[in-house]
C-alpha cells in the first residue's frame, strides 16, 4: 500500500504480508516444515525399469496401450476419388499397425521413428516429391534405444530439425540416415533445455506415472498378504454339545469363549 510522507515528497510504499503465518506450529514462518519441500527430478534413463513394468503390470500397460489404440482403431476414411488405392496401399504397407507401434513404444521410452525405407539414399533429405508408386519398399518402426542422432543442428532455427539430429545411426551400424526419412512419434514433451540433456529425444510417459503404478500394485499387494493371513480360530471341547443340550451350561459357555476372543 502507498502512503503519503509526513515530510513532504514522494509517497513511501509499505509491503504487508497478508499471508497466514502461526507462530506456535511455525506455519508460514521459517520454520514451517512445508519450505523443506520440492520437486526433484526422477530418474529418467532407468529403461529396464520402465520394460519391466510395461510387460510385467497390467496398469503399466493399459497406460500406455489403451490411449494408443482408443485413438487409431477405427482410423480414417478418403473422400476423394483415389480413396481406394490409399486404402489398398495403407493394408499393403501396414500402416495402422506401424503407427501404433511406433507410438506405443514412444510412449514407453520417450520417443520412436517410422524409417520409410525406399529408393532414395539414406545419407541425403528425402525428395517426397521424387516418391512414385513402387518407391517405398518398407515401414519400419525404430524405437529410441535402437538409433542415436548425431550431429545437433543448434545454430540454424529456420531449419525443420532445429535442436534436432542431422541424421542418425542404427545401433551397431555406420550408415547415416538423414532425419527426413523418419516419421517421428513423440513421447511427453520436455522443456527445450532437457530434450537436450535427453539426447534429442521425449520423456517416457509412463515414467511419469510410474511411482503411482507402484503405489497402486504396493497396496493391492499389501492387502492380499493380509487375506493370507487372516485365519479362523476354532475351539474344542470334550462334550460340548452334551453340555449345550443340557440347557444349563449356556451361559457358562458362551462367558468363557467370549474371554478367548
């Protein structure tokens, strides 16, 4: 709030902080203990971890999988007069089944390619214009743990595959691929900054919710040892169910049971 000085001049401003503060708990003050949290960054290249939990948990998976193919089973229709021969050339080559592929596992590592593999070299931009019928021989879906990208454009931001690789290299391989023979399926985005750390690629998105499939599956788990656990105590006397017909021991019987339990 701005107040005016009793000495004449420009008005003095005065900060108040209306924020709640509690003296006796600390809360709002220095000593709160909610100033000793924050977010922390969780490990984000444990791939064994995030394999394990897509082919060993039910969750995990149907995480992942579901999205994908929610939104690519009924795929899509041409209203144009080639409409047939796209349709044709789409079961030929496979693409629904590549492109839930290639984004199920982006899903799962962070990123994954489509490499159209046709007449055209690898090492040089793929000419789409230059594509003529009989020109793409194949559809193949590369997940990120099986290219690199090498050579980093971060100097060019007019080019398509700025903070991008130049090109890639098949793991065990020497061949450059240029980036434009690859259709790319994107995993969670990324801040421009940790893309980089990245090595060019996404986040997983199941690494993103992996601590609550954890915690899930840990309750679920906790729950069924204590099933195991339970049991049911049963009791047993010499003539019990003399005593019971009798009618006059009741009473005494059901007292001294009562002190069991």
């Amino acid at each position: 709030m701005m107040t005016e000085s009793k000495y004449g001049g420009k008005p003095r401003i005065r900060v108040s902080n209306d924020g709640l503060a509690n003296m006796m708990n600390g809360m709002g003050t220095e000593r709160d203990r909610r100033t000793f949290n924050r977010f922390m960054f969780g490990m984000m290249q444990d791939f064994a971890e995030l394999e394990a939990a897509y082919i060993e948990n039910w969750i995990a998976r149907a995480i992942i999988d579901i999205p994908v193919y929610d939104s690519t089973r009924e795929w899509r229709e041409f209203a144009s007069d080639d409409a047939t021969a796209i349709r044709e050339a789409e079961k030929r080559y496979n693409v629904q089944a590549v492109t839930q592929d290639a984004f199920k596992w982006a899903g799962v590592y962070g990123a994954a390619g489509v490499l159209m593999i046709t007449d055209q070299p690898f090492n040089k931009p793929l000419n789409v214009k230059k594509i003529k019928q009989g020109s793409l021989k194949r559809l193949l879906v590369l997940d990120r743990m099986f290219i690199n990208g090498q050579s980093f454009n971060v100097t060019n931001p007019l080019a398509e595959n700025y903070m991008l690789p130049d090109y890639f290299v098949v793991n065990g391989g020497s061949q450059q691929i240029n980036y434009s023979h690859f259709v790319k399926a994107p995993g969670a985005p990324l801040p421009m900054r940790l893309r980089m750390v990245n090595g060019g690629w996404d986040d997983s998105r199941l690494r993103r919710c992996l601590e609550d499939v954890k915690d899930a599956v840990s309750a679920k788990s906790g729950v069924a040892a204590l099933i195991q656990e339970a049991n049911i105590d049963v009791i047993n006397r010499e003539n019990l169910s003399n005593d019971l017909a009798s009618g006059d021991m009741d009473d005494t019987i059901a007292g001294r049971y009562n002190t069991l339990a």
